[in-house]
C-alpha cells in the first residue's frame, strides 16, 4: 500500500475527495503539503483556519470542496482568508494582477481529465460588482470580507511543452481550422515569461512544436495537440486518483 493510501487509513485526510487531490499531486509529481499552516482569522474571533494544501512551486493555497455551494460559515473562512491575503499583499506594495502574489483557489470536485474536458472545477475570489477597471479595484484594501464572491475560473493545471514544468494555467485556447479540428494550442506558462524570468523556450529537435511569444512574452503557441492539458505526467496523476479507492476499515 502505498503512503497515501496508509495515512487516509489512518484518517490524516478528512475526506476521500482530499485523498484523491494528493494522489494526484502525488504522481503527477506536484509538491504539495496537506494542512501545512493554519491562521487565527482575528475578524471572526478565535476562529482558526487550515487550508487543505500549500502547493510551494504555484506559490499558491488550495481548498478542497464537494461542491460551490458553500454554507455560512465555510464562506465566511475562505472569505477572510483571501481578504487578509490580499491586502498584506497591497501593503507591502505589490500589484494585486501579477504573477508573484500568492493566490487562493477553490478546487470543486474529483481530479480527472476525460481526454476532453476537466471534470472539477476551480473557483477564486473576487471583489464583488467589479468595475471597468478591474486592475484598479483590486489594488485597493477590503475593509470588509463580504465584498468578495466565489467566482468560476478558467485555470487548470497545464504541462508546458517547451519548459516542461507543470503549473496552474488561467489561460488556454485552441485554434481550429475550417472542418473545426484543433490545429494549434495557445497557452500561458508562468514559467515561460521570458521578459520577467529570463527563461525563453525552444523548441526541442524533432519535438513537432512550433513557438511564438507575443510582445509581452506570455503566450506560447504549440501543434502538440493535447500535450498541454493531457500530458503523461498530468494523465498519470488524474488516472490514479480516479482509480484510487477508500481502504476497508482494519485493512493493512
């Protein structure tokens, strides 16, 4: 048996649904660490709050849920969480928009990947009634939690074809031609940011990748098509936390 399955039988994680998001962080070979830090949420009194996972490389806290539809008082956790996340993050002068602050994410439901489509869901907080300016009200402290809202987001986990890193992606498209078959994948790899980070991508001899960068060098353009969201190393992860199944109370 291997470790995972040997700590939720021994009732280190509190649901299955949390099992199965560290089996495929397991095997997908993402560094995470399971209740890592927990936070007196001083707003809401000698309320303590541990989120399910700290994922280091993504810089990112994680929360594992059956469903969006959160009741009072998980609502009220999350909330303040992101509230004090945000604005420490104001405070010390960073730009709310950018890739360096640490982010808070919502995952709903199992992770899988038909070959088409993800079946869970990933949910972030966002100030409520956002105005036209988007990047200008984020930049501003919340005095009060209830102005944020679970709000749906378009980010996955993606395997870059070119740095080959594997990292929560917020943008991806295909480009398809007349018969509507995908012929390019458009992707935005934090890691291939070559104008922040110094790193650009190549393609490698005989990989059958094409590449592009925009002016800001945050897009890249590849013809493996499926790599990005389906690749071996993600499908490995998804696959075993399908497969994987609750051990029988008393089993060894």
């Amino acid at each position: 048996m291997r470790p995972i399955e040997t700590w939720y039988r021994d009732n280190l994680f509190a649901s299955l649904l949390e099992a199965r998001w560290a089996i495929f962080f397991d095997h997908a070979n993402i560094p995470y660490e399971y209740e890592y830090l927990g936070y007196k949420l001083g707003e809401l009194g000698k309320t303590w709050y541990l989120p399910d996972f700290w994922l280091p490389e993504q810089n990112a806290w994680a929360e594992i849920k059956p469903h969006s539809d959160l009741d009072s008082a998980a609502m009220k956790k999350i909330t303040h969480f992101e509230q004090s996340l945000r604005n420490k993050f104001i405070a010390e002068g960073g730009d709310v928009m950018e890739s360096d602050r640490t982010n808070f994410y919502v995952f709903v439901g199992s992770p899988y990947f038909n070959g088409r489509q993800h079946t869970y869901e990933v949910f972030q907080l966002w100030p409520r009634g956002e105005p036209l300016d988007i990047k200008e009200v984020n930049n501003q402290p919340l005095e009060d939690a209830s102005e944020l809202k679970l709000t749906s987001s378009s980010t996955r986990w993606i395997n870059c074809p070119f740095c080959e890193r594997i990292s929560l992606g917020y943008w991806f498209e295909q480009v398809r031609d007349v018969c509507n078959r995908a012929i390019e994948e458009i992707v935005c790899c934090r890691y291939c940011w070559g104008y922040k980070s110094g790193y650009y991508p190549k393609p490698k001899p005989g990989g059958g990748a094409t590449w592009h960068t925009y002016s800001d060098g945050s897009r890249v353009h590849t013809n493996r098509i499926g790599y990005v969201l389906g690749s071996p190393q993600l499908m490995k992860g998804y696959r075993a936390a399908q497969s994987f199944k609750a051990p029988r109370k008393g089993s060894k």
